[in-house]
C-alpha cells in the first residue's frame, strides 16, 4: 500500500505539465524581458499561462500577477494594499493560514487595530461576527476561501456583500490556495478585489504562484527591482514555474467537475468508516467542507506518532499545516474550534488530490486507520 494523503501540502507535477515545461530547460531559456528571439519566445509562454488562468477564473489577463507563491501572493495582497496607511482597522479570522495570519500579527505590532474573527464549531466563520466589528473606515478584510486543515468553506460572497454594502472601497482579499482548482471561481461572482492562488497544489511547480487584482485596485510593490509584471511583482519572471502553472490550471479546470464529484464520493465512505468507532471524532462538518479535506481526531492517539505509524502501512497523512511551527503544540485551527486538548493533540489531515485519477479504497484505508489507532491507544494504556 503507498496512498499519498497530504495533497494539501502539495501535489505531484502532472505528467502532462512536465511534458509542456520540458523544452524550457533547454531551448526557450531566454530571459523573458529580452528583446531578442529567445526572450520573445520565453514571453510567450508567460502571455499563454495568464490567459489560462485568467479564464479559470474569469477575469482578464492584466489582471494576473505571477508570484514565487501562495505566501508571497498574500503578503503581496495586504502589504501591498495596505502600503498607504500607517493605521486602520484591519480584519481577518481566527483560522487563517500563517502567511496570512503572521502579516496581520506584525501590522498589529505597527499600529493597525487587528480584529481576528472567530468561527464556530465547524470553522466558519459567522456573518453576524463580520457585522459587530464592520465600519466604513475599515481598510481590508482577508479571509480564506477553503481552510487547508480542516476543509471548512467560509461564506465568501456572503462576506463580499456586507463588506461592499457598508464602503465599496473596504479591500477583500480572498486566499483561494485550496480552493482553486478544486470549487468553481468567478472572481466577479465571488466580488473580491484581491485573490491568492498557488500552482503546487493542482499539480504544478513549487515556487510559482499569482495574484489577481481587480482592475482598479492599487497594489504598491514590497519588493524594490525592475519593471516586470507592470511594475507589481518586480524580478526576472520563473518561466518554468509559471508555465506549468498555467498548463496545471487548464488541467484541473478540465477535471475539476469530475474530480470533485469522484473525491466527495471517496472522502463520504471514509467517514462513514471511521464514524463507527466511539474514540474518533470528525472534525467540522464533512457534508458541508471541501470534499478534498478530511480532519479527524483520534481519541488516546497522538497525532504526530499516529503520523509515523501510519507511515509504515504506506499511508501518508499529516497532522496540519506544513507551514506551521513544528515546536507548536496545538493547531490554532482548532484551538479556534474549540477542541479538547485532547482532540486537538490526536488530530491528524487528510487531504485528497485534485485529479479524478487519483483512486484508493475508502473503506481499506479506514480500516488501516483504525487498527493503527488501536494498536497505539493499547500501547499508552500499558505504561
């Protein structure tokens, strides 16, 4: 058994975007501000990946920013938003990943009034919290649009309408990193101004990334260089990196439909396993998350030992963001969710891939799970 659980983490690069970058390494190598041939033609490939994933989303093309990342796409989108103010009231939630959530702590620490919001018990984050803390002389809200522990999907257009209805010029920046390429995104539908996006968890490349920018929006750089990417995103562009974004996007908008119907199949006979057992807990609620994220709590487990042993049956899991501290104890996740300190030490995430080829027996995997789990809670009860 070698079933891959952490494609939230990321993902294997496509066999058919490894196809498209190859001639990169050795014959469109040019540097894409060149003026001669070869830099002409690198730039072609960076023209063709901004349409793709421009349609992906429909919006257009100038209003593709590539990055070196999901981190880098959001400290560009606040920072860069934010560039004009010294103070202001700022908001975001309780459950955001830590690029976003550290950018917010250190604005917090330079003057800005910092509001976390809280979620309920399944990680979402309540409207009626957005309203308490809402005014016009807001500068920017930041919100996750899929949460990368535990699945849950936030109300995004929802949060879009209050925002705008209270001061259309309050900034909403969307990290879509787990849901692109997975949900359904229209960044008109959605009515944000700002959206992260990242190519390695749809079958791309590390170290490529992009940020949309709604037409009208000004975005000061946070990096001083040259005049690339109209002046945002200043450095010589990753060719390769954003070429295979762009072919990773077409890819997973093509399959996306199946996918999502296949995996929400898979991930729904996984809880139906594991639920039989009083000692597990499923984390948020799976008939309303993204059917790509499983989080669940193994009662008497630690999470992080469950992790290794289910490493030797060839099933590879995670206990969280892999960008968080290893010297955290406890995801602020779901310390935010209210966990035990039980649960919350016994949780581990399982994230499925994107691709509806990806297979694996739900119901074999629950029960590796499980007798895993069992063999290590008899193990603590003997010392």
């Amino acid at each position: 058994m070698n079933i891959y659980l952490d494609h939230a983490a990321t993902t294997a690069t496509a066999p058919e975007v490894v196809r498209e970058i190859e001639p990169l390494f050795r014959e469109h190598y040019g540097n894409p501000s060149s003026l001669h041939r070869m830099g002409v033609d690198a730039e072609r490939y960076i023209k063709e990946s901004r349409k793709r994933i421009s349609e992906a989303i429909h919006a257009s093309e100038r209003e593709i920013f590539f990055t070196s990342g999901g981190t880098e796409s959001n400290n560009l989108a606040i920072k860069g938003a934010l560039s004009k103010y010294r103070n202001g009231r700022i908001i975001t939630t309780a459950v955001e990943h830590p690029s976003v959530l550290n950018v917010f702590k250190g604005l917090a620490s330079k003057g800005f009034e910092v509001i976390f919001l809280p979620v309920s018990e399944e990680g979402r984050v309540r409207i009626e919290d957005l309203d308490e803390v809402l005014t016009d002389e807001v500068r920017l809200v930041s919100m996750m649009y899929v949460n990368n522990e535990t699945g849950a999907i936030q109300p995004v257009e929802a949060v879009a309408k209050r925002i705008k209805a209270v001061n259309e010029k309050i900034i909403f920046h969307i990290d879509a990193i787990q849901a692109f390429g997975k949900l359904a995104i229209d960044v008109k539908t959605l009515g944000c101004d700002l959206l992260s996006l990242s190519g390695h968890k749809i079958g791309g490349v590390k170290g490529s990334g992009a940020l949309y920018v709604r037409n009208g929006v000004h975005l000061s750089p946070i990096f001083d260089g040259g005049g690339q990417e109209n002046k945002v995103r200043p450095g010589t562009e990753n060719v390769i990196g954003i070429t295979a974004f762009g072919k990773a996007a077409e890819l997973a908008e093509a399959h996306r439909e199946a996918a999502y119907n296949k995996t929400a199949a898979i991930k729904e006979a996984l809880v139906r396993v594991l639920k039989q057992e009083p000692y597990i807990k499923i984390n948020g609620a799976p008939e309303k998350d993204s059917p790509f994220i499983l989080n669940v709590s193994f009662e008497g487990v630690r999470g992080e030992v469950f992790l290794h042993a289910l490493e030797m049956e060839g099933i590879y899991v995670s206990t969280g963001s892999a960008c968080n501290s290893k010297k955290e104890q406890y995801s602020h996740v779901l310390e935010a969710m209210h966990l035990s300190d039980s649960e919350k030490l016994g949780a581990i995430r399982m994230s499925f891939g994107y691709d509806e080829t990806v297979d694996f027996n739900p119901e074999e995997v629950g029960r590796v799970l499980i007798k895993t789990a069992e063999m290590l809670r008899k193990m603590t009860k003997k010392r």
